[in-house]
C-alpha cells in the first residue's frame, strides 16, 4: 500500500510533529528495528532499554529506509528525516497509517489488569463469537488470531510492538473480522504500542502490586492502565470495571465520557445473588438469570462476572452471554490439569504474583481429598519486582503442605540469590528446610521431586509459567514448558534442557518430536 512518507506524518497528533525535511514515495512499513527495515521503509529510530536507535539509521538506509523519523535535533543519513517529540510515542500513529486505519473499520474491545487478563479475554471471546456470529480477533498473552488461526505465544509479552499490534489489525480487518479483543499491559499503554488504535470498550480486572520495576510506583503503574479507560471515555464507549478492587473508583472516575458498568461478587450493578463453586465449575444467578461455565475457582467468579456485565453492556441476553460461557471450558496455562492416570490432581498454573497465590492456594486446598496435601512448585523472575520473593514464600506457607522453591526466569540473576531471599522469607512465616520447604534450583528436578512427593487425594501445582515456552536463564532463552515437564515428571523422569539440567534428560524438543 504504497504512500507519501508527509502522508503518514500527517497521521501524528498535533503538535507532536516538530519538523520534517523532504517527502518521498514509502512503499514498505514502518519499523523500529533496523534488521526489520525493507527496501521502502520508514524507519523509527527511538531510544531502548538496550540499544539506542538513533546511532542504528545508518544501517536501517543501508537496508532501504527511505525516511527516518526520530526525536534527536538532527540525523543526517541521506534520506528525509522527521524530528518527533517523542519517537517511542509516534510509532503507532505511524504504522495504524501505514495498514490503513485498521480500526476505522473493527471493533476494538480493550483487556487490562493485573491477574485474570487471559481468562477474562477467552471468555468475552466466547460471548463476542456467539452475539455476533464471528470471527473475533485476539491478541493476548497466550496467543493470536487474525485470519490465519490460533497463534501460540510462548514469550515474555503481553503487548506486541506497535507495528506488530497494527499488522495484525490489518490482517483482521483484511480477514472480514468485525471485531477485536487485545489484551493491554501497562507497558504497552505507556510506551504507545498500542497508539493509533481506536478503543471502543475497556474491561478492568483487577489491580495489585506487579511491574513496579518498571514504573517506580503503584501510582504510576495505575495510571498506565488508566489510558486505556480513558481514551475509550474520550470515545464515548463503554467500560466495564471490577467494583470490588480497590481501584475500581478510580478507574471509574478516568472513564469520564463512557458508559460505565461495574460488576462484583459483593458490590456493582451486576452480582450473584446466589453463587456456587465446585471442582466442576462455577454457577451463580445474576438479577434471576442463571449462569454457569466450566471453569473453576473463586477467582474464577470475578471473570465470568466481566463476562456477564460486558454482556449486558453490549446489550446481549443472557442467553447469549451463557452460549459465550458454554464456549470457554479452559485457557491454556490457567489451572490446567495434567492426567496421566496419576492417583492425585497435577495442575499447571500462570500465577506469578501474590494477589494471584491469595487467590490460588486456597481454591486449590478445596480440591484436596479428605488428608490431602497442597504441594506448590514456584519461583521469583529476576530483574522484576524484588518485594515478591518476600511475599510469595509468606503467602505460600499459610497454604501449602510441601513447597518447592525452584528457578522461574532468573535472566541476569543467579538463581541462588533469588532463592536465598525467598528461602528466609518461607522460613519466618513458619516454613522448615527440609520438611515442609525444599530448594531445588533446576525446575524440571523441583517438579520432578513434587510429584514423587505427592500421595493418593494430594495436589501438585507448579506455578508462575503457565503457557509460556521458554526459560530466560542468563540472557538466554532457552526452551521450555511446565506442562510438558509435569506430564514427563508423572512418567518419573525430570525435563531438561536448562543449564542446571541433569546431563541427558529429555527435553521439549524431544518430546514434540515424539
């Protein structure tokens, strides 16, 4: 879709374009990594965490960038430059031109929080694709679909980069989609990955304590998520907000000029009247209509809670909402069970933060047969918040029987310094080494000794990587996926494939090629 390069400037806000020299015919993309550019292409040289863009100009026009755009007073690299006030900032704006505006034509329904993002997600898929007929697009944590099929995602991303996110808006709209649900991180929103993209709803799940590496305070990391609520008021659309969070006022309030519907099982203007919850799932009455789904869990009455009050929002019946709930009966890495004929329940499970193990452990202590114990394998990730590995052990050892403390993405870190924080956090909460706490840096050897722990009536849980197929381990992403390490542990042997593996175990390759 060939274009003036002035033509997609003209896509910026106001008042973000400070200068620009030259016009020229853009026959490619605009893109933010130089070994990204194609001959044609536009290329945003912005600063990163790591690398620094603006000195990576003279190899993207060495690619064929025939116009750059940046923030820095002055690149001289041959081709016309546009000076920015923010480069990071104008790459969205930039791309939604380049794919034509894609949500001019879709329907854009925006997920954010800090736990239940996914699940909330796959059950308004559902309630979306039985309203509407479908197809619905998604970009969420746990994957894709754009008119080629389900995606996988197994990396450390919840929003994809900009010109990512708009590609596969494109894609969407190319594919007759009539509408899309896009799970938005804080850091997404921040940094403008998602710019450029008209929101038409905002659901808010929840909000605790989580990225506070990233933006310094609770308050920031909250008005980060307060973007996506407020430039869907600022479009008069509609937003749904968790009333029983401590934020959910606040999220009210920066949705000024939308249509705002809260939910919650002790507050909001949809709530249980009467409410179940079984290991078979979750049924609950709602103004007199009954509602059920599959999935279980306390936690898990909050999401469907969203479900049902998106549903009425968009003004659907509830016969539809509960077609939408039918329609969702597990997410990928959320309380998923692993059965291999094993005589106690195995479960994988993405919780990663302490609202999500408060939340957890004792849905999971429900599940136990009469003498049952709760055993839990987990982690801390390195280089992220440091308050976890306090916490977390803290949480762990009011609920748990058995925990394991393991390697969990350490990156950067040594993994013995993270454990050796999360190790003295479980044993001032009462934990004792060696009895009801062990340290087992290789995770595939921690799940291993977990489930050879485990007796008739126990349940297994080894949680913070959910979905995700890969490790980080010292910079390196190497491959990785719980699930599969639990079902080779249930068949008595510990995955490998991690520096700290024992030499020769299988590993996720081995048992994909088998």
């Amino acid at each position: 879709m060939p274009t003036r390069f002035s033509g997609l400037l003209d896509a910026l806000p106001e008042g973000m374009l400070l200068s620009a020299g030259g016009d020229v015919e853009v026959t490619a993309p605009p893109v933010e990594r130089a070994d990204e550019v194609q001959p044609g292409g536009v290329f945003i040289a912005r600063q990163g965490k790591v690398v620094d863009g603006r000195t990576l100009a003279v190899e993207a026009v060495a690619r064929g960038a025939v116009a750059v755009v940046g923030d820095a007073e002055h690149i001289d690299v041959g081709v016309p430059y546009a000076r920015v006030t923010d480069a990071q900032q104008a790459i969205g704006y930039l791309a939604a031109s380049w794919w034509g505006l894609p949500t001019k034509k879709i329907e854009i329904t925006g997920i954010t929080g800090t736990n239940g993002k996914t699940t909330t997600t796959m059950l308004l898929r559902g309630v979306v694709d039985a309203a509407t007929g479908g197809p619905v697009g998604l970009i969420s944590t746990i994957g894709v679909e754009y008119g080629t099929g389900f995606i996988p995602v197994g990396v450390h991303i919840t929003t994809p980069g900009a010109p990512q996110v708009q590609e596969m808006l494109g894609s969407m709209v190319d594919a007759g989609f009539p509408e899309a649900l896009v799970e938005m991180s804080s850091q997404g929103l921040e940094q403008g990955r998602l710019n450029g993209i008209g929101i038409d709803a905002g659901v808010f799940t929840n909000l605790t304590h989580e990225h506070l590496d990233h933006h310094g305070t609770f308050e920031a990391y909250r008005a980060a998520k307060g973007i996506l609520f407020e430039r869907v008021g600022a479009m008069g659309g509609i937003t749904v907000i968790n009333a029983d969070d401590p934020s959910g006022s606040w999220f009210r309030d920066a949705s000024r000029g939308a249509t705002v519907i809260e939910y919650g099982v002790n507050a909001g203007d949809v709530r249980p009247e009467q409410l179940e919850v079984t290991p078979g799932g979750i049924r609950m009455t709602v103004d007199g209509d009954e509602y059920r789904t599959a999935l279980t869990g306390t936690f898990n009455v909050s999401n469907a809670l969203a479900a049902i009050a998106y549903g009425r929002a968009r003004g659907w019946s509830p016969e539809v909402v509960q077609r939408g709930l039918d329609a969702t009966t597990a997410v990928d890495g959320r309380m998923q069970t692993i059965d291999e004929g094993q005589p106690f329940t195995a479960l994988v499970d993405f919780a990663h933060t302490p609202d999500a193990y408060e939340q957890l452990f004792p849905s999971l202590r429900r599940m136990l047969a009469p003498g049952g114990r709760l055993i839990a394998v987990f982690g801390c990730a390195g280089l992220r918040d440091r308050d976890k590995r306090e916490t977390m052990p803290a949480i762990a050892a009011k609920y748990t029987d058995l925990m394991v403390l393991t390697a969990s993405d350490p990156r950067t870190e040594p993994v013995d310094e993270i454990l050796d924080t999360m190790q003295a956090a479980a044993i001032r909460s009462g934990a004792r080494l060696g009895e009801n706490l062990l340290r087992i840096p290789d995770r595939g050897t921690a799940i291993l000794t977990a489930v050879q722990a485990a007796q008739p009536g126990d349940v297994v849980v080894a949680c913070g990587k959910g979905h995700k197929q890969s490790m980080s381990i010292g910079g390196t992403e190497y491959p990785w996926d719980d699930r599969i390490a639990l079902r080779y542990a249930l068949h008595g042997v510990a995955m490998g494939g991690l520096p700290t593996s024992p030499a020769g175990a299988p590993t996720v390759e081995d048992a994909r090629r088998s």
